[in-house]
C-alpha cells in the first residue's frame, strides 16, 4: 500500500485499529483501504468464531485457549471442574473433569468472559454423546468390567502414548494384558503427568516421582485422566485388539515395536 496512513484511518473508521492481530492473510491489490480494514476484521472474526481442541488435550491447554478466544479466566474454569455438582451429574468418580471436556471444534460466536459454563457445558455434552455412540455405559464395561472413569482414564493413556490411529488397539491390548497380570503398566505419559510436562524426555530419575500417576511406581490405573481423549480412543479402550504384547516401544517414527517378551522388548529397544 503507497499510503499506510490511509489504512489507518480506514482502520480507525471501521473500528478494528485496536483489535487486529499479525497473522498471514490473503489480500487483494484491488482492495482500497476500507474493503482492507473490512476484510481483515473479517478473517479476526472467522477465527474467533471458532475453537478446536485437539485429542489429548490438557485440561489446562484448554483454559489457555478459551482464554485467548473468549476472555473466560482460568481461574473461573478452574472451579467449575472441580463443581461437585458437575462432578455428580457426569458421573465422575474424581475430584476434576479432566478426561470429560471432548475433543472437538465448537462454536464460541458471542461468548464473553461470563460464558465459562455454557462451554464447559457444551464439551461435557458432547462427551456424553460420544459415550452413548459407543457403548460406553456408566457402570462396568466390557472387555474387563471396568467403571466408565477408568475407562476414560486408560482412553486417556492410549491417547497420550499412541499417535498412529492403527496403534490405539495396541497400546489398549498391552494395559489390558499387563493389567490382567498384575503387572504396573509403567507408562511414560503417567509420569510426564505427574512431573506436570506434557513431553520431552525422561530420566531414570524422573520415574522415581512420589505420585498415584506414576504407574512405574504404584500398580492399576492412576486415579483418573492425564489428558481429554477423543473418540478413537475411547474406542479403542472398548474393542483392544487380540494380541498377548506385554510391551510396546517407540521406534522414533511415530510408530512402536510391540513384543510379547521381556527379551523381545529389549532388543526392539536395540534396535532404535
């Protein structure tokens, strides 16, 4: 543009100067300053219209991004999921809605910072309705009789160790076959949990931490969800495929070696 000073006084006029952001934006050279201010208040709007919360999401990663979307304050969220009266409604047997807040895109046209409940609302919502269509009932479950929490709570393991779709029957197989033995399930997610990191590596040390998540340290399923699983896992935590692999193990490519031995394991380890 010759005259960046006509924008902002087109920007002024249109009442967008204070609320554009940086971003990239397809523009037209055609455009005069005041089709320039419509436009890219146009695109800000579009954005904000709506919120995507991607599978295995932390509950804390959620407040972050309802709180860039709509203003609602963490805080406020906060103690709307740990409301006992939620907790009782959804049937909750924890202490938080951790796991209950479902992956997916929702519309947050018009909601302000008043709106923490209508939204923490609409995602138990949508989790219930994810539950009935996939036969996750409130009391025990098949294939080991589980209760819905720990479902939810070994879903949100799946969620957090797997990344290839094709693999979430798998990793549920393996904590179902390591549970029926009385083995710990010694999964890294639950210890990254417990360190309070979402990634990155672990020490030998780290495994050691004093937590009911580390399940390197303390035997069944933790108390309850390291994450908000989505659909395929909650799945795939209902239907584990027919295998008797006790380990699993990253290969570096997203996928993971699966063994059925202690041998096995160690030299899939190996062979990183």
């Amino acid at each position: 543009m010759e005259r960046p000073e006509h924008f902002e006084l087109a920007a002024r006029w249109q009442g967008v100067d204070a609320d554009l952001r940086a971003g990239r934006f397809v523009l037209s050279r055609d455009w005069n300053p005041l089709e320039l201010a419509r436009q890219l208040q146009e695109s800000r709007r579009r954005e904000m219209e709506r919120l995507t919360v991607p599978e295995g999401s932390g509950t804390r990663e959620i407040m972050h991004q309802l709180y860039a979307a709509c203003g609602i304050a963490p805080a406020s969220l906060e103690r709307l999921l740990t409301s006992p009266e939620l907790l009782a409604r959804h049937h909750v047997a924890a202490g938080s809605l951790e796991g209950y807040l479902f992956p997916d895109t929702y519309d947050v046209a018009g909601l302000g910072v008043s709106d923490a409940t209508r939204i923490v609302l609409r995602m138990l919502e949508r989790f219930e309705s994810a539950a009935r269509e996939i036969g996750l009932a409130t009391d025990a479950n098949p294939p080991a009789g589980l209760s819905r929490h720990e479902m939810v709570t070994l879903a949100s393991l799946i969620e957090r160790e797997a990344r290839d779709p094709s693999e979430f029957p798998l990793v549920a197989a393996v904590f179902y076959n390591r549970l029926s033995r009385g083995m710990r399930l010694e999964s890294c997610a639950t210890v990254l949990y417990a360190l309070g990191r979402r990634g990155g590596p672990l020490l030998f040390s780290d495994l050691g931490v004093d937590s009911p998540y580390n399940t390197y340290r303390r035997a069944g399923l933790p108390p309850g969800p390291i994450c908000n699983p989505g659909r395929r896992a909650l799945a795939a935590a209902l239907s584990p495929a027919a295998t008797d692999a006790l380990y699993f193990i990253a290969k570096g490519d997203g996928t993971h070696y699966f063994s059925r031995t202690l041998a096995e394991h160690r030299s899939a380890r190996r062979q990183r």
